[in-house]
C-alpha cells in the first residue's frame, strides 16, 4: 500500500479531511461507491485503501497543502479552510454541501454592538484562527483592529479579557451561548467542497472528471430528497 | 549545478538548432518599463532607486524585457526575431514555502510571425525542448485567452460579472464562477450551466468538436483560433502531446489568443508557460505579432530527478 503512494500514475490519492468533516465525508464517498469500511474502523493508519483510490486523512486545514503541492490530487475540505489558505493554488470543483457552518463575529452577551465599542476606543481587539479572513473582513470595511492569533478554544479570550471579540466558525452556536457569546455580524458561510491539484486536473482528468461528476450528483439527489 | 548546468545546455542547444539566438538583458529594468508590457498587473515585487532617485525593479520574466530591447536595438532590423534565453527572474514569495525568489527561466520569443504558424513554431520547439531534457511525458496544455470573455459577452453578461468570474476562473475557484453567474442575474439557467460545463472541457480534438456550435458569434471566433492552432500544430505531427483546455486563463496581463501552460505528472505545479501576446510590442513602439514559452529550470529538475532521467539523454535512466 505504501508503494502506491508513490507510484506515479498509481491509484488517485484523495485528502479525507479529520475532524467534523469526517462523518459526512466518508458517508457521502459511501453513496457515489468508494469502499470506506477501512477509513471508518479505529485503525490509527493514515491512509486507507478506498478501492479505486487510496484515502489519505489529515487535519482540514492541510488539505490544501498536500493538494496544491501534488501529493494529494484531490482533496476535501471546508472552504473557510480555502479561503484562509487562499495563495495555495487548487482547483475548486464541486460543493458538497456537507458540513454547513458560518464564519462571524461575537461578543459577550450584554457588551455594547462591535460598531459602538469601535466609535467610542477608535479599535477593537480580535481573536481568531483565521487570521486571513478577518483581516480582509475588516480591512474591506476600513475598521481598525489588533488581530491576536490563537490556536483553539478561542471563545476563551474575551471571557478573560484577552480580546473585545472573536472571528470564529459555528455550526450550531451551542459553544458560543454556553460561553457566554452571541453573534454580531456574520462575515461568511462554508461548506465541503471537492479540490484538485492544479496538475492532477489535466493530466489525471477523466479520474478527476468522473469522481467530480459522481460527486456532484449524489449531492444534487441528496439535495432532491 | 551541474545538473542544472545540463539542463540549461539542452535547451540552449535545442533553441540554437531550432534558429533562436541567445541574448541577455539587464536584472534590473526601470519599473516603467516593466509595467508599461504588464499592463497593470501587480508588476515586480522588488523595487529600490538609483543614484538620481528613479525607481528601478528586478524582472519578474524575460517576456517583457526582451520586448523592450527588440523595441530598442532590432527596430531596423527585418522580422521575424527568434531569440531565447536563460536568465534567472524574481517574484514574490509566501515564506516558508518553498518557494524561490530567484528562479530560472529557460525560453524562447518569436517576434514577427503571427497567428497559427507561429503558435504551432513554438508548440514544436517546446515539445523539442521537453524531449532534450528527457521529459518526454510532459503535455503541453493550450488555451485560448479571449474564449471566457467572449463567451459571457455573448450570453448578455456585463462587466463587472465578466471581471468577477475571471478573477474566480484564474483563481480556478469553479464553484465561485457559478455562483457569481447565479448572483449576477444576468444569464439564463441554460447559459450558466453551458459556460460551467465549457470551461470544464480539455482533452484532444474532441473538445472542439463538444463546444462548436455553442455560444455566440464572439465564442465561436475564439474557438475557431484556437481551432486554427490545434489544426497547425497537428499539422506537425504533435496533437498528441497537447490538452485543448477551454478553462484556461493565465494570470499574467499580456495574453492575446493562445495560450500555454507545462505539466507533468511529478511535479504539483506547472513546469512551463507561454502563449502569444499579438499587443505586447505595441506597447513598446513596433508593431509586431509576438509569441513564446519559458520553462521553470528548477522544476524541470525536479520532475528529471522524480522520473530519473537526464538532460540530453532522451529518456534514458540516469544510472
């Protein structure tokens, strides 16, 4: 199997995005053919052999890494995640629809709007992990922010005072309102989408094709039902 | 080095048989300059004074400096111009990447012999080139570069959604042209899944054969150019080693009709690119059709050692 990996010309090689994508992903490789029972059992291996092509797991935000670099010549990965990401050049197929979620900002619940805290200290104080997509949020908008960077639980640092807000992504909101936040502005929506490797596209192209086609079609009857 | 030295040496030797002379041009060019070929687009990213304050910028490609010295020192001198280089240029890079600031380019430009025929003059060399240097797999994408405009123009679209899709469709973002086509309400149903479906489309003879007939008046004069270099550069024996690609679009400013992009399967970026840029020497004062390629010399390295083969050995192994 790990030959495969190798082979140039070998089997597809398909990033599988870890994490909250994962269900949904291995569920809808599941309808369009793609043998899953491996990905899905406790096996701590990376990569698992899907039949006609080989699944490689990985966090969400290295998608685009291994598919804009060739070692992966299709991915699948939130587009939050490719918008943060968005110098890595992949080929953005279909949308999966999987994994629906929203980017936004939020405050403490009872704090004064974003806009009045900005017109009353001239600057706000940000956490976010999506340090991209914030800065274009607010740059577009010309408001003045100190961006600070952190790496998880970030619902944690207006709680303690390390930011006025925060830029994050939800899907359901129960972590914000469990810790005290709420939504102020809504700065985009993500869903799953397919990717290719700019190369793979071309020269892997009925591959590509055919699994886009396959994909974008159990999407389009799941979204009928 | 050496290794690269053999590569540079192939492909040298390979534009000297195919009658293109050597030249060389400055590092640093006036920014002027630089951005009067580029027309507009983001330009060096390298810039710095000299000692009476003008502002200077290292190349970004050997296209438009080669334009400037054509325009400069062969105004008098009877086209067609066939000159090649290798030269190193510099870009912008994301640290930590990877990638290189400095780089080397390996290419050739046609001046003065327009449409088809000359296309298809440097589709050959190209295949020449990749063949000298052992990559024998590699496959040359062609594109068109008017096809997408055209195609929105002729199904009603205005500008701003124009602009917008191909900002998207070089960014390869194709779930994001659909939807601006979706959002600009400008398109029926029927135009905005043929368009997506269109610029999906690369593969042989074939491709040409699935889109004619579609579209507009605007659309099919694009196809039919590039229906005129596909025909010309078949004519030579090479319809096998190029991909018609109806969704490419190159980011670069200076494309009119054809255009080129390098792959191959070992390596996830493109190993090359050109096209024709008919306009680019009129922007420098001489009216001349104009077309080249360049090749990316690291990475010609990098797929020679993935494949194991070297420059001048037509494919063979390396041990």
């Amino acid at each position: 199997m790990f030959d495969e990996l190798r082979r140039t010309g070998g089997k597809l090689k398909l990033a599988v995005p870890r994490g909250a994508l994962l269900g949904e992903t291995l569920d809808l490789l599941d309808r369009v053919g793609i043998d899953t029972a491996e990905a899905r059992g406790g096996s701590r291996s990376l990569v698992f052999d899907g039949g006609e092509l080989m699944l490689i797991t990985m966090r969400p935000s290295d998608v685009p890494t291994y598919v804009s670099a060739g070692a992966a010549d299709v991915g699948i990965t939130g587009k939050d995640v490719l918008l943060e990401q968005s110098d890595r050049p992949v080929y953005e197929l279909v949308d999966l629809g999987i994994g629906p979620c929203r980017m936004v900002l939020a405050t403490q619940k009872g704090d004064i709007a974003p806009s009045e805290h900005q017109r009353r200290l001239g600057m706000m104080k940000i956490a976010t992990k999506y340090k991209r997509i914030a800065e274009e949020y607010f740059a577009e908008q010309g408001r003045q922010v100190e961006l600070v960077e952190v790496k998880g639980s970030i619902e944690l640092a207006p709680l303690v005072g390390l930011a006025d807000g925060i830029v994050d992504l939800v899907a359901t909101g129960r972590t914000l309102a469990e810790n005290n936040l709420e939504v102020r502005e809504e700065i985009l929506s993500s869903t799953g989408r397919l990717v290719a490797n700019r190369v793979s596209y071309r020269i892997r192209r009925e591959e590509v094709d055919d699994l886009a086609g396959r994909l974008r079609e159990a999407v389009r009857t799941a979204g009928e039902s | 080095m050496r290794e690269l030295r053999a590569i540079e040496a192939a492909l040298i030797g390979t534009f000297e048989q195919g009658g293109f002379r050597e030249v060389r041009t400055p590092t640093l060019e006036y920014a002027d300059a630089l951005e009067l070929g580029d027309g507009g687009s983001s330009g060096s990213a390298y810039r710095f004074f000299d000692e009476r304050g003008e502002l200077l910028a290292l190349r970004t490609d050997m296209t438009i400096p080669i334009a400037r010295l054509v325009a400069d020192r062969f105004r008098d001198v009877e086209p067609p111009h066939r000159l090649s280089y290798v030269a190193n240029a510099y870009r912008a890079v994301t640290p930590q990447r990877g990638e290189l600031r400095e780089f080397g380019q390996a290419g050739i430009e046609l001046i003065g012999v327009a449409g088809p025929e000359g296309t298809a003059e440097v589709v050959e060399l190209l295949d020449r080139s990749l063949t000298a240097v052992g990559l024998t797999d590699a496959v040359i994408g062609l594109g068109e570069d008017g096809l997408w405009t055209a195609l929105l123009q002729d199904a009603g679209a205005g500008p701003e959604t124009i602009d917008r899709s191909s900002e998207l469709l070089v960014a390869h973002d194709l779930v994001g042209v659909e939807r601006v086509l979706v959002e600009s309400d400008e398109l029926d149903a029927g135009a905005i899944s043929q368009a997506t479906d269109l610029i999906q489309l690369r593969g042989g003879g074939e491709v040409l054969e699935k889109a004619r007939g579609l579209g507009g008046e605007g659309f099919a004069d694009a196809l039919a150019s590039l229906t005129r270099n596909f025909e010309e550069i078949s004519a030579r024996g090479l319809e096998r080693k190029v991909l018609i690609d109806l969704g490419m679009l190159r980011e670069i400013g200076y494309y009119s009709g054809a255009t080129i992009e390098v792959y191959d399967e070992t390596v996830g970026d493109i190993i090359g690119g050109g096209g024709r840029y008919d306009d680019l020497m009129n922007r420098f004062g001489l009216d001349l059709p104009a077309a080249g390629f360049t090749l990316y010399v690291e990475r010609i390295h990098k797929a020679q050692l993935e494949r194991g083969v070297a420059a001048g050995s037509g494919g063979d192994s390396v041990r």
